[in-house]
C-alpha cells in the first residue's frame, strides 16, 4: 500500500484516468439496480425442504397469500355485502391471483327438510336484511367457514388471495399488492375497517421502508462523518476527502451489484451507509498521519511520504481483515445474508484501494498546508479533541502501568461471564420481526388475529403409495387425529383438511345434529359424501388420486424459534399416531423460513471461524510469532464475546440482523489492534524499553483509535433511526460492540503488547546487510540469515555518516554494538599526543563495547564512524527479551557472546602478561646494572 500511494503522489493523470473510467463504467449499470423484498430471500435455496416445498405447491396451489379485511357492526346488510360482493369481484381479476376465497365462492352443505343443500353461500346478493342475517347465521354454522373467511361474531371477513407468478415480473407480489390496494381505497368508507395484510403486502412495506431508509441513513451517516471528521481535521479540505472516497466507492459497489444481478434487499441497503461510516475510519488515519507529517516535515510532499510510511502496511492488513470480515458472512445459506455479504465484501475492498489511490493525489493538490514546526506555535493550537485525547492518554498509561492485573482480572471476569450468558443465545427468523410494534403492518395483523386467522400458512402434507388411500376410514382417522391433537394445543388459528368437509356433510346428512360431525366409519358413507365435493373445493386438500392429502393451517407465530419447537413436537406426534406406510412432511414458505434459523447459527459459526483463522494467520506471519496472532486476537474477540452475552442477557434473538455484526466486528475492530501493535513496533525499536515504547504508542495511537471508534459508534447507531427492526438491532449492537472494541484495544492490547517485542514479515524482507559479513561475525556464528535479521530488528538501529561519533570515550554505557555495513574506528585518549590515538578498524560484522554489558560504566575508548554506517545497539534488557521471545535465538547468541568476551579477558590477559613480563624483565635489567 505505500508503494501505491507513493505511485499515485507520483503519477496523478494516469491515476485520474483510471478512476474516471472505472467509475464511469459502474455509472453506466446504476440504472439496472433492482429492489427485492422477496420473502424468498430469508430461505435457503436448494435442498430437500426446497424440493418438497416445490412439490407441494404443485399438488395443492400457492400457499403465498394476500388477504383483504374486512370489519362492519352492520357487515351482514344487503348495502355492505353488495359493496363486498363489487369490490370481490374486482380482486378476482388481479394479475396473478390464482384464487380467490371469500363468502361469494364457497359452497355451504346444510340440511334442509331432510334432503342435503350444497349450493353457494350466496347466488346472489341478498335483497332484504332477513336475508342477509340468514347467510351469516349460515356461514357461523359451517367450521370450515369460521375464522377463516368469517369472524366467530359475524362482524368480519376476510377474502383470501392465493397467488402465483405468471408474469415472471420481479417482485410481483409488491406489485399485487399495489393493485389490491388500488381497488380496496375508493370501498374504506362504506366499511368501518378495510385493509389488506399477508405476504405482498409485508413485501411492499419492505420496499417502501428500504426507500424511506436510504433517504434517511445516508444523509445522516455524512452528517456523522463530517461531526467526526471535525473533532479530527483541523481544515474544511481535509473532511472532503472520506466523502469522495466514499462516493466513489459506493459508485463501484451499485455498479457491482447491478453487473452480478444482486438486488438491494432490506440488508443490502445499509451497505451505503457503513461504506460511509467503516470506509472514513481509514481516511480519518491517513489524515491524522498526515497531519503528523506536516509539523515533522513542513512540505505536503514529504508528509505524504511520513503518511505512506506510517499507515501503508495498517491499511493494506485492516483492509484485508474488514474484506474478509464482511465476506464470511456470503459462507450463509439464507440467500438475503449471502448477498449482503457478497456486496458488503466487495464494498469494503473497493474502498481502500479508492482511498490510496485518491488519498495522495488529493493532499497533494488541497491538502491543509503544512504548519509551522517550532513547539510553541505547534503548542498552542491543540483542539479540543486533542486535549482530551492527550489527556485521557497519561490516564490509560498510569492505569496500565500500575494495574495491570486488575485491569486484565476485570475484563477475564466479564468475558467468562458473556460466555456463561452465551450458552443462552437463541436463534430466530422470522419476516414479520422485520417492523417495529408501531408499525402499521404490525397493528393490522393484531387486529386481524383478534378476528380471524393469521395471514401465514403452513402446509401438512401426508402422503402414500397406495391410490386411493385417503378415501379409507382409518387413515382418514388418523388425519382427523392429527388434526384434532393440533386444535386441542392451541398453537395455530385454524387447521382445514379433507375431513372437515367430511364430518360437515356427516352432519348435515345427518338433520345437522352436531353429535354426527365426525369422519364417518363406513367406507361407503365416505365414498358417497366425496361425490358431492367439487373438484376446486377440494384441490387444496387432497390429489385426485387420493394418495396425498394436505393440512392446510393458519397461524401468525411470529417466532422461528416457537415454530420450530411446535414442529418437532409435530414431528414427534406424527410419528406416534400415523403408520410407516404414511409420510409425514411440513412445508411452506413460513417453514422454509423457520427453518433458515439453523443456517444463521451454522454461518455465524463458521464466519467467526472463518475470520478468526484468517486474522490468526495474516497477523502471525505478519509479526512472525504465533503469539502475536494471538495477542490481536484477544481484544478483538471479547467484544464478540459480549455482544452475545448481552444479547442473551437482554433475551435478543440471533437473526438475519444481529447474526452479521460478530464476524463484521472482529473484521472491523482489529483494524485499530493492527495500527497500535504497527505503531508499538517501530517506538519498540527505536525507544528500546517496552513501557517507553508504550506510552509512545498510546500517545501516538489514542486521537486516530478514538475518532474512529467515535465515528464507528455513532455511524452504526444511526442506523437504530430505521424502520427495520433488523438493522436496528443490528445498528445499535453494532455500536455496543465498537464501544467495548475501544476499550480492549485502549487496555487490553497495551497490557498483552508490553511482554513482548514485535518484528514484521516486511521489515525482514526489506532490510539489507552485508549476509556474507554478518555470516563470518562471531556474534552470529551459526546462525542462519533470518535468525540475524530477527537480531538485528530486535535491536535499535543507528545510521551515522564519516566522523560522527556513535561512543564517546568516558560516557555512561550500559550496551553492546554490532556493525551491520561501513567502517568505525575506536580511538583512545593520549595525554601526550594532540589527537586521540587509532587502536583499531570495525567492519561489518565486529561487536564493540560489549564489556558494557558485564559492568556498565564509563566508556574507555570512542568510536566513530569512517563512512557511512550502520549498526545496532543491544543492551541487557534487550537481550533479556530476545531470550524470553526467541529463546533459541537467544542461546546461539550468548553463546557467541560469552566467547567473544572469554576471547577478549583472554587477550586482555595475555597483554597484561606480556606488560608484566616487559616490567619484569626492566627491572631485572636496573638490578643489574
């Protein structure tokens, strides 16, 4: 990434070109971007429930459904059924709509002086209110009528729409429903309560909230970039540059999405306004080293060069883990969460590479110019975010020095209780938790449930090899068993079957004496009422050859977990009352649906696993030390831990909302894991002294970690503004889940980063030394090029040009040197002499002032360098932490080391010999003579 920024500072038409084309190119497709609020997209395609469900729908008909409700006190009055009669007759002619049930289509089997009547309900409407009151007392008469298509007070009805595609449009039902309600407004007057609710419905008020969403979310996220961004920038050009990385960014996103024939959906539509809010935190870095730059530098040129050097290898990392945060979530099943992750995936790669590219040009031209570079100009023009940042710093590095273990001991102590809380976490998945309790969708299917059965059906197909079998006494017996376990529960609204028919023609043939409804036990009887049922009164019950027979249920559970409980109490049931030779399945779009929860679950699973092994690997062959992989980890997986536990202590349900967020989160808040433990790397180096190193680090890091967090925060948090209760929930869990990130990055990784010492994978490739003269060094004697390299990247480097000193004879030391390329010479003072005096030449590869390390003191001789030189310093505590991280590393130098010195106590011997030696030999010399 440093390199493309350097490239792009560098080459501003080509990347001016490039930009333009590409963005014209995804202009072209933003025409083609289509809406789905299908409920097709909370399934999971393919499989046996799919195959079964289609299946099904082939035997018995649509079970996707729109209904029209109607209440009146005076509903059963000659004016009000002739205004419901017209105002049916119009729905039968609605694109699409296979079916049409209501009080004018059913036929009504009573007795009537002995002989049986099976007409309609009504052939006509009727003329006087006597009549009308009839055709109510009728239609409460028949089971199969109440709570379906009439109220148990005779005050309400409903007509049921059973649709099915025809026209192959995209989202037909969004446009069914617009034609109901086309012909339902001009009849709400005649009726004290008129309106429509079920799947077209739901979907179109999907649709709706998904416009009125972006109208709202995306304004309000660039209000709160631009709040952040002014806590941070202290130029109005600095805070145009997220909005045109943003824009540019999300130009390519919808041109992505229309070229791949992903539709917006009710998640894909957030995706604008994190690529505003997740997209800035990069920007707000860049700007802040940038910035940085300025006051070091002086000139833009130079500080984009300080920027690129700082952030370059943060952003290429925090840009890879984000990429693959939000693509884990295309590893699930359900269709909607698949292609959220597929956009928001591609979103969040698009975004760095427009920001290198867009980031240095930009400076270049309108960056804030540089500022004065002497402190007390710099000093005197701290904002308030600054303040508070460099104050709340000193507070984070007393905590951390002095109270480590309480620190560490309290956040042990939460995260073991979230993970207790955790086990409690339940998954659901349900459409109609997509609205708010306020919402009108909501109140109508309240009102609806108080009257008449729910809008949601469910199919229960039994089914048989043998033609003919559902027209025996005994398995319809086993149905109405069935059938009659399901009513005593109390579960559902209403179940219709075949035997309900039955039993009510039973009765009727029967002077209508209730004792008779029943299935009948001759097969005989059973054979004669079935020649009274029409084919189409049937066709939803059971196949002509009465081989599968289908349950037809009513119901408005709102809870996929609830209706998956009741279904495997079903299943179990099923199993007890029905013989092998009868197949039991359950189906429907609500159970496809339902079902689709244990798919959240299995790809929440695999997605935190997923994101983990990526961030594990990336930062451990990084930092090249497992231990690092883990230590970003840690601060980065209790949010996640936290957020499950506080949704399970707060009773919230995983679903297609909250089931996005841990996976994005760990992508996310390693992004300000990966800048500090970048950052506590090179003050590592240079400071060598790991409470120093942190300190710096958290002074350095603390504005940039804590506007981003800041920004993150609130950027999720308008996302609560939604009429989703999806993204709500996920907005505000989202910025929960930034708050805690904060706070392990500002306390966690500090604590974990200072007992140890990091090297990245980059500076081992870029550094250059002499291998073949560090090779023949005795202080790297057997050791490998890349055990060298850790050395020398563990000590502290020092460049020096010809004739700067690097020792100063009689200066405090306490380290050792290696020289790693040019010259040095060690000189000693000589009172008679006017210059200190040569005693020897260092080239790559010589150790000088290693006594230091045994007794720290006055230097007895300086060196300085020849030519340009460089070499690294290592002092005891240094080589402390090279044994405690590379314990191997660490014997084969001190071995090296211990006999560099036994050579030089040797040689030091051997000239204090040899100085005794010539002193005895003088003075034998004077004695004689």
């Amino acid at each position: 990434m440093q390199k493309l920024m350097l490239w792009s500072q560098s080459n501003p038409v080509p990347v001016l070109v490039i930009l333009v084309l590409i963005s014209a190119l995804a202009g072209t497709q933003v025409p083609g971007l289509r809406i789905d609020t299908s409920i097709e997209g909370m399934m999971v395609q393919g499989g046996p429930d799919k195959a079964h469900y289609d299946d099904a729908m082939a035997k018995f008909g649509s079970d996707q459904m729109a209904l029209v409700f109607v209440k009146d006190t005076n509903l059963f009055t000659p004016e009000k059924l002739a205004a419901l009669e017209s105002m049916v007759t119009a729905l039968e002619k609605v694109d699409d709509v296979q079916e049409v049930e209501s009080l004018f289509s059913i036929n009504n089997f009573k007795s009537v002086d002995g002989s049986l009547n099976s007409g309609p309900l009504m052939d006509w409407v009727p003329e006087t209110l006597e009549e009308a009151q009839q055709v109510q007392k009728d239609a409460l008469r028949n089971p199969v009528l109440q709570g379906n298509l009439i109220s148990l007070q005779g005050t309400a009805t409903a007509v049921n729409l059973y649709l099915h595609d025809t026209s192959g449009r995209p989202n037909f039902m969004a446009t069914v429903s617009k034609q109901i309600d086309e012909i339902i407004d001009p009849y709400r007057p005649q009726f004290e309560t008129l309106f429509q609710t079920g799947q077209p419905f739901n979907i179109r008020s999907q649709e709706q909230m998904i416009n009125d969403d972006q109208k709202v979310l995306v304004p309000m996220s660039m209000i709160v970039l631009l709040g952040a961004l002014v806590l941070t920038m202290r130029s109005a050009s600095g805070a145009i540059l997220p909005m045109l990385t943003a824009g540019t960014s999300l130009l390519w996103t919808v041109g992505f999405m229309v070229f791949f024939d992903i539709p917006m959906t009710a998640l894909t539509s957030i995706v604008p306004s994190l690529l505003i809010v997740i997209g800035s935190t990069e920007d707000i870095h860049i700007l802040s080293k940038y910035l940085e730059g300025t006051q070091a530098t002086g000139t833009k040129a130079q500080a984009i060069e300080y920027m690129a050097a700082k952030v370059g290898t943060a952003v290429l990392l925090t840009s890879i883990t984000t990429f693959l945060g939000f693509l884990s979530i295309g590893f699930n099943e359900v269709v909607m969460m698949r292609e959220f992750g597929y956009v928001a995936g591609f979103a969040m790669a698009a975004n760095p590479l427009v920001t290198v590219l867009i980031a240095p040009l930009y400076l270049r031209y309108f960056g804030p110019t540089p500022k004065k570079t002497d402190a007390a100009a710099v000093a005197a023009e701290p904002t308030y975010m600054e303040r508070f940042t460099s104050a709340l710093a000193e507070r984070l590095i007393v905590l951390i020095r002095t109270q480590k273990r309480l620190v560490l001991g309290v956040m042990l102590a939460l995260g073991l209780f979230a993970m207790f809380m955790c086990l409690r976490l339940e998954t659901d998945n349900n459409p109609q938790l997509f609205f708010k309790e306020s919402s009108p969708l909501i109140q109508q299917v309240r009102t609806l449930r108080e009257n008449m059965a729910g809008a949601w059906t469910l199919f229960i197909t039994i089914s048989t090899d043998e033609p003919g079998a559902f027209k025996a006494p005994e398995n319809l017996a086993h149905v109405e068993q069935f059938t009659s376990f399901m009513d005593e529960q109390g579960w559902f609204d209403k179940t219709i079957t075949l035997t309900d028919y039955i039993k009510l023609l039973h009765r009727e043939m029967n002077n209508g004496e209730d004792s008779f409804y029943a299935v009948p036990p001759a097969a005989e009887s059973i054979s004669e009422y079935l020649l009274f049922l029409h084919r189409n009164t049937i066709d939803k019950f059971v196949t002509p050859e009465f081989d599968d027979i289908n349950i037809l249920v009513r119901h408005n559970v709102p809870s996929s977990r609830e209706m998956l409980a009741i279904l495997d109490i079903l299943e179990a049931k099923a199993a007890e009352i029905f013989p092998p030779n009868l197949r039991v399945e359950f189906t429907g779009t609500t159970v496809l649906v339902n079902r689709a929860a244990h798919s959240i679950a299995k790809a929440q699973i695999q997605g935190i696993g997923f994101v983990t092994i990526v961030i594990f690997s990336i930062m451990s062959l990084l930092f090249m030390q497992m231990k690092a992989g883990l230590l970003s980890l840690l601060p980065n997986l209790f949010p996640v831990v936290m957020l499950f536990g506080t949704m399970s202590l707060l009773g919230v349900p995983l679903d297609v909302g909250t089931a996005m967020i841990a996976a994005i989160a760990i992508g996310i808040a390693v992004d300000d894991t990966i800048h500090f433990m970048a950052d506590y790397q090179k003050e590592m180096r240079e400071l060598q002294d790991q409470d120093a190193a942190m300190a710096a680090t958290i002074r350095s890091e603390i504005q940039p970690v804590t506007c981003t967090s800041i920004a993150l925060a609130a950027g999720f948090g308008v996302l609560m503004v939604s009429e989703f209760v999806p993204v709500v929930s996920f907005g505000g869990f989202a910025a929960l889940v930034m708050v805690v990130a904060y706070a392990a990055d500002m306390l966690m990784t500090p604590i974990l980063l200072s007992s140890t010492q990091l090297i990245t994978l980059w500076d081992m490739l870029n550094l250059r030394v002499e291998k073949d003269a560090l090779a023949k060094s005795k202080a790297f004697a057997g050791m490998r090029s890349t055990q060298i390299k850790t050395i020398v990247l563990l000590g502290r480097m020092i460049e020096k040009e010809g004739g700067q000193p690097i020792v100063r004879a009689g200066e405090h030391g306490k380290s050792l040197f290696i020289v790693l390329d040019g010259e040095a010479r060690i000189s000693v003072q000589d009172q008679n002499a006017p210059k200190d005096f040569e005693v020897a030449r260092l080239g790559a590869g010589d150790v000088f002032g290693e006594m230091a390390l045994v007794e720290p003191g006055p230097r007895t001789a300086g060196v300085e360098a020849v030519n340009s030189l460089r070499c690294i310093e290592i002092d005891w505590e240094g080589l402390e932490r090279i044994r405690r991280i590379y314990p191997r590393i660490a014997g084969k130098l001190f071995l090296n080391l211990s006999r560099i010195l036994g050579q030089r106590l040797k040689t030091t011997d051997e000239m204090l010999m040899q100085s005794r030696g010539a002193l005895q030999a003088q003075v034998e010399r004077r004695r004689t003579e």
